[in-house]
C-alpha cells in the first residue's frame, strides 16, 4: 500500500520579502503514520513494526518503529528510523514527531541532512520514552509524523538532443571523387596574346547533386 502527500495551499497578502520566499522555498512536507492498538504491539528489544510503503519528493520511504527499543537504545526508549526504498539518491533532511490528543506536535527530533542512497536507513535509537508516548495516544494509536524536506535536487539535467546532420560529412567525402560525381567541369587558363611563353593549363573539377 502507497501513501501520497499532499501539500497544504498558501495564500500569500501582502508582498513576502526576499528573506521569507528563500525560506519558503524549502518546504517541509510530512506523513503522518498511525500504529492502532499500540500497547499491544510487541515490547520486545529489536522487534520492529513497519508502515506501509509511502510516496514522497517523487521517492519511496517506509518508517520503522520498534516499540520496545533496539540493541542501542537505552531502558524503557523507542526507537524510530527512515527507510529510503528507491534505487536513486536523495540528500534530505528529515525528522519525527508524536500528534497527541490536543493536536500538539511533540518529542520533535529534526536530523542533518543526509544522502539517502538506496537502502539506506537513518533514524534514532532514542526517539522518547515508551511511558511518555502511551500517555499520549489518541484512542490507543500512536500517531508519528515523519517530516522530509529536501535540500538538493539530485536529477540530472539531460542535455537536448540533436540529430546530427550526415550531409557536410558526405560532401567531405565525395569531394574531388571523379567515380562518383555527377558533373564534371573543366576550367581552362587561357593564353595571353602574343605570350608565347605561357602555355594553356585546364583543372578539372568533379560534382555531386545531393
């Protein structure tokens, strides 16, 4: 299952300035991935639940979650990494939160950005405790949002392609080609009167109709 983001329409009054448009221009954009019945999901170290596979900035992302902690967290913490999925790079920078039952985003944690190659897994041993996330579900599902924002854009820009023209590499070819030519010319020099020491030269040339 895929999911799609959406972004959220911006209306502007007034003139942004300079400042607020360079701002603007990085945008985030988020996900926000619910685990249902999460005190039931298994506590155990290094047992993870995945979300569905999602769409963003054109690549595919899955979050890993391991609700009892991974061999590197510390007692009583949950553990949440990013997983890119597609099979090109993508420099993004990247965070997580928890929606809570009053619409608040907490236990914010925002990374440095980061070249996701294909395969790549990054994330935080130490997300929050479990007991502060329990008190914070809504209707027993844990809600995390998974913030992307990206910093370069990695697509090459392919140059437009242009036929090459076969014609001035033929006529190089056939220049001066007396088997092939279709017209021959022969230019003669003629000889000044009462120079009789000159004599009459001719030069032939050979032509081609393309």
């Amino acid at each position: 299952m895929s999911v799609q983001t959406r972004r959220i329409a911006k209306i502007d009054v007034g003139t942004p300035s300079e400042e607020f448009l360079s701002q603007d221009s990085r945008e985030w954009e988020a996900i926000e991935v619910r685990f249902h019945d999460f005190v039931n999901l298994p506590a155990t170290r290094d047992v993870e639940a995945n979300s569905p596979e999602f769409t963003c900035f054109g690549h595919q992302w899955r979050l890993t979650l391991y609700p009892g902690g991974e061999e590197d967290s510390d007692d009583e913490m949950i553990a949440a990494y990013l997983e890119h999925l597609s099979d090109e790079s993508m420099k993004i920078r990247f965070g997580f939160y928890v929606r809570t039952k009053r619409d608040e985003a907490k236990y914010n944690k925002v990374f440095a950005a980061y070249n996701f190659e294909p395969g790549m897994i990054k994330g935080t041993a130490d997300f929050t405790e479990r007991s502060d996330i329990i008190s914070d579900l809504i209707d027993g599902s844990l809600i995390i949002g998974v913030r992307l924002m990206q910093t370069e854009t990695n697509v090459p820009l392919s140059m437009p392609f242009v036929a090459e023209n076969p014609l001035p590499k033929t006529i190089l070819n056939k220049f001066m080609d007396d088997e092939s030519s279709d017209v021959v010319f022969e230019v003669s020099s003629g000889v000044a009167m009462g120079d009789p020491k000159r004599t009459k030269t001719s030069t032939t040339f050979y032509a081609h109709r393309f």
